[in-house]
C-alpha cells in the first residue's frame, strides 16, 4: 500500500467513560478541533470508522439502560441506532444448557469486516459473545459457531473468572488476505481461529504464558490483552497478553515472547498493543505496572511508549513529552492507535483524560486534549 | 393508557416524558412501546426476556418483577431508572 503524504484530513475517535469526542485535523495533523460530547453522560467503550463508506458506528451503553450501537452515516452530526442491537440467543427451554440464557452487558469492541465487504461489521461483548452485521451495522447477528460452541465453558474458564471490568471478546481481527478467517481474543480464555467465517473455532495459544493457572501448558483459559493482525501482510501477528508480550509463529503456530527483550524494570505488562501500518516490523505497547495486586498505572509513575523495529527483538524506550514523574494514568487496550500518514501519528487516551499524540512515531510527544472522563478508546484515520 | 418515562428514555419520545401506549398485559404494552418508538423496548428487558437491573416497572404505583401482568385502560404505568451509583 502506497503511504499517504500530508497535508492530510486526520479523524479521531475518542470513546469515554461520558461520551464520544471526535477530534479533527484538515491540515495535516497541524491544527485540530474538538466535536462533541456525543452521547452524553453514556459510556462508549469502542466508537470506529470505515473510511471507504464513512459509517461510524459507537458501541453504547447508558448506567440505567441496556446496551446498544448506533450508527452515523453523515460524519456523526445524525445517529440512528440499530434496529437489532448485539444480543445473545433466547434460552429455548429450560434444559437448553449452559451456553443458552446469556445477556449482553455491553458491546466491548468493533471490528470493520473485510475491505471486499465494506457493509460487514463485528462486535464483541461483555460478556464473551460474538455478533457480525451485513447490513453496515442496523441488524446484528449472533454467531452461533462461537456463542454456543460445546467446549465454550471450557475454554474460559467458567462464568465466574472475569477481569475487574468484566468478562469480554475483544480483538476481532478479519484477515486482509481472507475474508473467512476471523482471530478474537478471549479474557479469559485465549486466542481463537475461524477460517470458515465463525462456524467453527480453534484454540492458538501455545507459547504463551499462563502463571494464574493451575497447568501453565493450558491450551485454552489464557488472558490476551490486545492482539493485533498487521493489516497489509501476511500472517504478522503480535499480542499484548497478561503475561507479556508476544509474536505469532505462523508457521508452527506457536507465540514467541518477545517481551523477554524489554527492560526488566519496565516489564512487559500492559494492554494496547499498536502496529506499524505498512512496517510489519514495527510496533508500539505501553507498559504498566502488573506487579503485586496489578496497580494497572505507569511504571514507577513515568509513563513511557516502547517501540519495537524489528520485530520485537529489541525496544527503545520513547518518552519525550511525557510527563516525567508523578503521572499515575494508563492506556486501556483499545485506548492507543496509529493514523496511516507518513510519518505515521501514534494517540492514546488515558485512564485520566489526556489525549496525547505523536507526528514522528513516537519520538516526541504532545498532548492533544485535557480534562476528559476516564477513556476508554482511541482510533485514528487518515482520510 | 398513560405511561410515565424516565428521563434516560426520552431520548426515543422527542423529550416527552409521558405517552400513550396499548396493551393488555406489562408485555404486550412495551411490544407496543416500541413500535412506537423502536429500540425502547431491549434497553429496558434483555433477549432473554427478563427486566433489567435497574429497571422498576410500576402499575398504578405498585412494583412488579414480572411482565406478565394484566392490564386495563384505566391503568396508570410508571417506568424508573433507578439510581445506579455515580
């Protein structure tokens, strides 16, 4: 793929704890403007874009009222929401099983489909369930082949072993090479593989590290935080896991913890793992602090990005800007994303508000917004 | 009969806080609350059927925990969205 040059029309959609913030640049990343709160007082935990079409589509939950999505096909200034929100199958009877009865919570994540199905959307949900829209996002689906798969259970672990903020599907990746091969992750649970479109899953865990469990060789029950399938090629894929951080093997299928060429004084605990858009080489992760009872803030109070040029094998430390001490925020699992300029811009939204951003791939960094509630997501477009 | 909103929910009825609605029972009444305004219904019952948390549905004052209750005309419904922390 071509890079795009600036000048450039930059969109970034920031989801909050209270609302959706949209921040807009039309001249190549050097002056922005605010629009929003959207959805006001309402949490959005994910909130993306599909530049093709220009459809937004905000996953959307109100503290008194169940969850939903809406959809936007006019830049966000009109929101319509969907006529069949995400939902779990209705329990048929009352000895359907286990895998009947579940309810959404809130939708956790979106995904676009694939580039041949601009109209095809995902969703995943707290807690773990998987939904696709044909229809760019007015009906949704369950996908049946995951949501009341046999071994479900198994795989996570039971119903009762949720993260602090609940149990979730998150990480939908469609492969750019195959429309039919979906790869989620699970918390708990682990990484799982479709390649007929969601009718059928397969655990892909080997190589990843599970200290929490009783059989550290588990094939399933992992906790992936974040996994990210380069978008333009083949098979590269890096995963920000509980216990690390790790690059796929694609051809032994086995995960390769390339977090062990981290600091040891940084660790390599965190959420948001962040790829390179054209470099398959390059990646970004913002470390926290997982020791003891997993504070969940930046190492020692310094927040840093670490980047990666090779692939994982070594990391250089990028904090320039950043606050240098005393700064207690991190950066949720879908709250960092890279724009597709050259250079690439790298954002990420904070536990406490802040917008900060990076026109050099991390090398100095500014902050873009304060004083915003408790982020949730950030995602960027170059138009 | 009448139906009093909270006001998380009058985002469907233009601002409106109190409609009309037809039914006879708590059920058959929110089937016709969102036709009238669609989407109303999933954000107050789950698609397993069931109230939501934080969801009281009143009639004529009293508090039910279920949707199959009768209705008449002359039914007065109070639907609140009750206070779920900060």
């Amino acid at each position: 793929m071509a890079s795009k040059s600036a000048p450039s029309k930059t969109v970034v959609l920031v989801g909050s704890r209270k609302g959706l913030f949209v921040l807009k640049s039309d001249d190549g990343r050097k002056t922005w403007r605010a629009d929003g709160p959207h959805f006001l007082g309402q949490i959005v935990n994910h909130a993306l874009m599909n530049p093709a079409t220009g459809t937004i589509l905000v996953a959307v939950r109100a503290g008194h009222l169940g969850p939903t999505v809406f959809r936007s096909t006019d830049g966000g200034k009109n929101w319509k929401e969907a006529a069949t929100p995400p939902a779990f199958p209705k329990n048929p009877n009352e000895g359907a099983g286990d895998n009947y009865g579940w309810v959404v919570n809130h939708v956790f994540w979106l995904t676009r489909g694939h580039v041949s199905e601009p109209k095809t959307w995902y969703a995943g949900s707290s807690p773990h369930g998987l939904f696709r829209s044909e229809d760019d996002g007015v009906t949704w689906q369950s996908v049946n082949g995951l949501n009341l798969h046999p071994d479900r259970l198994k795989w996570l672990g039971g119903a009762q072993e949720s993260p602090p903020d609940g149990a979730t599907l998150h990480s939908i990746n469609v492969d750019p090479f195959d429309k039919n091969h979906l790869l989620v992750g699970m918390s708990s649970g682990g990484v799982f593989e479709s390649y007929d479109r969601g009718a059928n899953w397969k655990p892909n865990n080997r190589g990843i590290a599970a200290d929490f469990l009783p059989d550290p060789n588990a094939e399933t029950g992992h906790d992936p935080h974040c996994v990210q399938m380069h978008p333009t090629v083949r098979d590269v894929v890096y995963q920000q896991n509980h216990c690390g951080i790790y690059r796929l093997e694609r051809a032994q299928n086995r995960w390769t913890r390339i977090g062990d060429n981290m600091p040891k004084a940084i660790g390599d605990i965190g959420f948001p793992v962040v790829l390179h858009p054209r470099d398959p080489a390059t990646l970004w992760v913002f470390p926290m602090d997982g020791s003891t009872v997993w504070p969940r803030m930046s190492v020692a109070g310094k927040p840093a990005v670490y980047c990666s040029r090779d692939s994982g094998k070594s990391w250089v430390r990028q904090d320039k800007g950043l606050p240098p001490a005393q700064a207690w925020f991190t950066v949720k699992r879908q709250a960092m994303s890279a724009d597709q300029a050259a250079p690439v811009g790298l954002y990420f939204g904070t536990t406490s508000g802040e917008v900060w951003c990076s026109f050099d791939e991390g090398k100095k960094w500014q902050c873009l917004m304060l004083h915003l509630p408790h982020l949730y997501s950030v995602e960027a477009y170059t138009l | 009969m009448k139906v009093k909103l909270p006001t998380p929910l009058v985002e469907y009825t233009d601002g409106i806080r109190e409609v009309e609605a037809i039914g006879d029972s708590l059920d058959a009444l929110l089937f016709d609350l969102d036709r009238r305004y669609p989407g109303m219904r999933f954000r107050m019952i789950d698609e397993q059927g069931q109230i939501r948390a934080h969801i009281k549905l009143f009639v004529n004052a009293e508090l039910q925990r279920s949707l199959v209750v009768s209705l008449r005309p002359s039914d007065e419904i109070l639907i609140v969205a009750a206070l779920s922390g900060g």
